[in-house]
C-alpha cells in the first residue's frame, strides 16, 4: 500500500473520488468543488498517476489497499465512493473487499468485466516521445500530433507532462509500470469475493460503449442493489462532457 497524494475540500459526509487511466485528481477538481457543498470530498491521485507514489505494481488488488489504507490513516470508517473508469473498477473491488467501509457506491462509464483494450496508440505514443529533446509543451504536442489527433485527448494526456527540477521534462505518471499492467487494467475485479450489497449508481456515457445493455446480469450478479443511468450527451468522459447532468445525478443518488 501507498501513501496516496490527495485534495479535499468541504465538509459532510465524506465522498472519494478516484480518476480514470492517464488521469489526476485535478480532471475531477471542478465537479469535486461543486460535490463539496454537501460533502466532504477527497480528490486521489491512483498510484502511478499524478503526485501519488510511483511502484512496479498496479493490480486492482493493490490500489484497493491503497485505497483502504488512505481511509484508515484519515480516520474515514464509511464513506461515499466514486470511481471513473479505472478508478470506477478500483471502486468496484474495494466494495467487495471491504463492504463495511462504503455508504453508496457511484461507478462511471466502465463494467465489472474484462476489456479488449484500446489505449496501445497512445500508450505506443506516449513511449516513442523523446523527452529529452522537448523545450516546450508545444514541442511535445506537435510530436504527439502525428499519432494523436483528437486534440481534447492530446490536451488531457499533456497535463501528465512536469519539468523535473533541473528543467527536463518528465511525466508524472509511471508509464512504464502501466504498459506493463495493462493487461491487469483491462481485466476485471479481483478475487472471489462476496456481491456488495449497498447501493450503487452505475452512470454510463449514452455515447460510449463502456457499458452494454447486455452488461444487465454482470451488473447484478456483483451489485445487486444497483441502479443504472445514461447521460445521452456525453461520452466516456461524463464528468467533462456533461458535468452539470453528472452532478445532478450524484446528487439525487446520494441524497436519496
């Protein structure tokens, strides 16, 4: 277990937030600030990503005692958690493993279920990058350009870029410990472990195919108390795409 880097803000119950592959805490701050009016919110950086402690191993096994190991150290006995993608199957398993330690469950645009992937270009991006040979942010994302063209998702992996003290520029992700996990990542939740009985929001993206209508019975066989609901407007990425609609119904989920 790490010693995971967070934000909080607010006070409440309280509500952990966990990101997504590539992702910090900062891509969930603008919503966490809006959550915080209610809630206490904590905001984590996953090992591996952002300010959070870098190790060889990134099994959802170990992020959920990082994630147990966090509430502990903060003295948080129950609370909220909402996981994106990545961050969502980290949830997932946390709430099998550790059931007692979870109010409401909240899991956005990803299944209980193996993927096939579909990250290989930037993560083959990503490496071909020469770091040492970048001056500026610019450089990197012309670099980036040939082999990434979606501009939003150039912009969202460029936050990963940080000048080291002596000016180089390094990513704050351990890229190489992700590509090596990857298969781990795709996989789905861990261990044999007991359906999680509390209530839980599956939020899905109604422009993503992150979660079928035929995942009905995976669903239910892990987390059989749950609910399910489309944003239609957005994609993979609902708390960017539709923050406003992605509020409302946390709230409503949360307050009921």
């Amino acid at each position: 277990m790490l010693e995971l880097n967070y934000k909080t803000f607010g006070q409440g119950d309280p509500l952990i937030i966990l990101h997504g592959l590539f992702g910090t805490l900062d891509n969930w701050q603008t919503l966490g600030k809006k959550l915080a009016e209610h809630y206490t919110v904590y905001l984590v950086d996953q090992r591996n990503h952002g300010r959070s402690p870098h190790d060889e191993a990134h099994t959802y096994a170990a992020m959920a005692e990082d994630l147990h190991h966090f509430m502990e150290s903060h003295w948080i006995f129950k609370a909220h958690i909402l996981g994106h993608s990545m961050g969502g199957k980290t949830a997932m398993a946390f709430a099998r493993i550790y059931p007692d330690m979870v109010d409401k469950l909240v899991v956005v645009d990803i299944a209980p279920k193996a993927y096939a992937g579909g990250h290989e270009e930037i993560f083959k991006a990503l490496q071909s990058l020469d770091l040492s040979a970048i001056d500026s942010r610019g450089e990197a994302e012309d670099a980036l350009k040939a082999q990434i063209s979606n501009l939003g998702i150039r912009q969202f992996l460029l936050k990963n870029l940080t000048r080291s003290k002596s000016g180089d520029y390094r990513w704050k992700m351990n890229l190489d410990a992700l590509w090596s996990h990857y298969q781990d990542i795709l996989d789905t939740l861990p261990g044999q472990h007991p359906p999680f009985e509390g209530p839980t929001l599956f939020v899905r993206g109604g422009k993503s195919d992150y979660i079928q209508d035929s995942d009905s019975a995976v669903l239910e066989q892990y987390f059989p108390n749950y609910q399910l609901k489309t944003i239609e407007k957005a994609g993979h990425w609902v708390h960017a795409e539709a923050p406003k609609a992605l509020q409302q119904a946390l709230e409503a989920f949360l307050e009921a």
